[in-house]
C-alpha cells in the first residue's frame, strides 16, 4: 500500500490510480526504469562518455540509482517572460537560486538557459548535473510567434561543465521540418562530446484544436511526436502528461489506425501515458513527463497525480520547474521530495 500521505494527495483518485491494472500493452514488454536503466543506452552506439553523463544524472540527488529523473527545468523566464515567471517569487530572478532549489531538492539535475547556467557554472558544475536547453521561443516579438530558435552551441554548454543539452521541436508546426534538422544536427554534435540528449517533444499547431478541443496533448498525437524525438536519437523524451485521445481521428489527417483506440489505449491516464512509453522504443528511451504550470493549492496533489501516472505507466520521472519555483523555496522543496517519494515507493509499482 502506497504511503498514507501519497494517498490523501491522490483523493478521489487514489483507488483508480494505485489499482490500475493497464491491459493494453503489457508491463512484460515494458523496458521498466531500474538500478541497471544504464544498460538500455549501453548496448546503444552512444560512447563511453555520453553513459558516463548518463549516469551521472541517474546516480545524483535522491532518487540516486533508483532509474528514476527527478529534473528542475527553469527555462521559462524567455518563452513566457521572466517577469511572468519569476514575478510571483523574484528570488528566481538570480539563476543561483535556481541552482540552489535544485540542490536542496535532492533533483537529479538542473536545466537552465545558457546565460543563467553559465552565470554560476564554476561554483557549481562540479556539485549537480546541469542540462542547458538549447533552443527556445519568445514572446517579446510582436506578434507574437511559435518557433523555437537556437540561443548559442553545444561545444559551449560543454565546456561550461554541462553533462546534457535540452532541445523542443514543436512537431506539427509549419517551422517543425527545420527545427528537426537543427536539433538533430545539435544532438549528434552532443553524442560525440560525451553529452547525453534530451527532447522536449511538444505538438504545436493551431488546426490541432477541433470544435472547442484542443487535441495537441492527445496521446496518440504526442505518442508519435515521441517516436520522431526517439527516431533522432534523444536519450530521453520530456512530453506532457496526455490530457485526451484521438487527434487524428479529429483533425482528418495523417495516418493512424483503429487500434490504437480499441487495443492500445483506454481512458484511464495510467494507459494513455503507457502508449506514450510505448512509442519510446518501448521505454528504452526513457519517458519523463512534464508538471505543468502552477495553479497555487492544488500544485502538490497534481504533482503527485502526475508523478503516479508517470511511474506506473513506464516513465522514467518528472521534469516540474513552475510548480516548484513560483512559491517559498522551502514549499518548493517540499513540492520536489513529495514527487521523489513516489518513485522511492516500492509499492508503487508498473501497472
């Protein structure tokens, strides 16, 4: 049985979450996150070095050799403004605060920004794996635009001391075909100085909302943005949790088939996600789901919500930065461990 306080922040929820048994697409041919999880890149083409960085994430922080990510991304102050990020607590204005939560939050890594990663990168490249995302959008320009455009070179987040690089292809989006090569090109360059790579695989498009439902977070639209970020060779995939199902059965285009509704998924979010993993080579590619902006109250039962759905479908872990960072850095701690203690739940399991 799941820890008392993992139960009241399910609710309702719990009993549907906790018991789940997912018929789908079996647990037996899932490649489950685990304390030998290094093995499903080792018998890849990536080198030496990029398992070293590999590890050096999956072995930091307090889900430490467990095969889970607990990730802190705080890239947001360019895309949604720093003012709009960093308002609700300026603390976070200065990046060695980000680094700070981070640390104190027992994350197995920090993800930043170029400038705000190499800031502080002597003090601290040494004490946390850093991840600089790589690419991003911006909302200063007017009008506004959805593009992801790249802010400096990898060879600089690697002599910064940086063990990864992050990177989001808007999929779907008319600009996603040259952001697919940048990224690749990016990802490779990466591979060869000892990084490891991940993909931030979001789906953009404004024809993706349907009679009032937007479908850009269905799972078996963000199931094959996940196998074009595997198809690159990211190591590991950052995609949002699903919300529904049935994007191409609305929009009327590309290609799917009817059993990815009648076989491969149900309502329940634990299969939804669970066809998300399968699209990551099955979960050798591991799967870590996003926390979403913060609503305030409810932060930390949707942490944990998301955190469940995430384990027992086959992901790898959580990547939450607003959540954690828009309040007391004392609450964010606490926001983080709450979501590591899902993955240190033993009884937690695949479902």
């Amino acid at each position: 049985m799941a820890e008392s306080k993992i139960v009241e922040l399910l609710g309702k929820n719990a009993e549907n979450l906790l018991n789940h048994e997912c018929k789908t697409i079996p647990k037996d041919q899932i490649q489950a996150p685990g304390p030998d999880c290094i093995n499903n890149w080792a018998n890849s083409n990536r080198n030496n070095q990029t398992l070293r960085s590999l590890q050096s994430m999956i072995g930091h922080g307090r889900l430490a050799n467990t095969g889970y990510l607990s990730i802190l991304p705080v890239d947001q102050g360019v895309e949604h403004s720093a003012g709009a990020s960093f308002a609700p607590n300026p603390m976070y204005f200065d990046p060695e605060n980000i680094v700070k939560l981070a640390i104190e939050g027992g994350c197995n890594a920090v993800a930043s920004t170029f400038g705000g990663l190499a800031i502080i990168s002597r003090k601290y490249a040494h004490k946390i794996p850093m991840m600089v995302k790589i690419n991003h959008n911006e909302f200063l320009s007017y009008p506004n635009k959805f593009d992801q455009v790249m802010y400096g070179h990898v060879k600089t987040a690697w002599e910064m001391g940086a063990c990864s690089v992050g990177a989001t292809i808007y999929w779907g989006s008319a600009e996603s075909d040259r952001q697919l090569q940048e990224v690749s090109t990016a990802f490779e360059i990466a591979h060869e100085l000892g990084m490891s790579t991940v993909l931030w695989c979001y789906v953009r498009n404004s024809a993706f909302k349907v009679d009032g439902v937007d479908y850009s977070a269905a799972a078996d639209f963000t199931g094959q943005a996940n196998y074009l970020g595997v198809t690159i060779q990211a190591d590991i995939i950052k995609q949002k949790l699903p919300v529904n199902n049935g994007g191409y059965l609305a929009t009327k285009h590309g290609k799917t088939s009817k059993l990815v509704y009648d076989k491969l998924t149900t309502d329940n979010p634990i299969d939804l996600t669970r066809y998300q993993v399968a699209n990551c080579y099955m979960g050798r590619v591991g799967l870590i789901n996003s926390g979403g902006e913060s609503l305030g109250a409810t932060d930390l039962s949707e942490a944990v919500t998301t955190a469940v759905v995430n384990k027992r479908a086959g992901g790898m872990g959580l990547i939450s930065g607003r959540k954690a960072f828009q309040k007391p850095m004392k609450d964010g701690v606490e926001l983080l461990n709450a979501i590591q203690d899902v993955y240190l739940d033993k009884s937690i399991t695949l479902a």
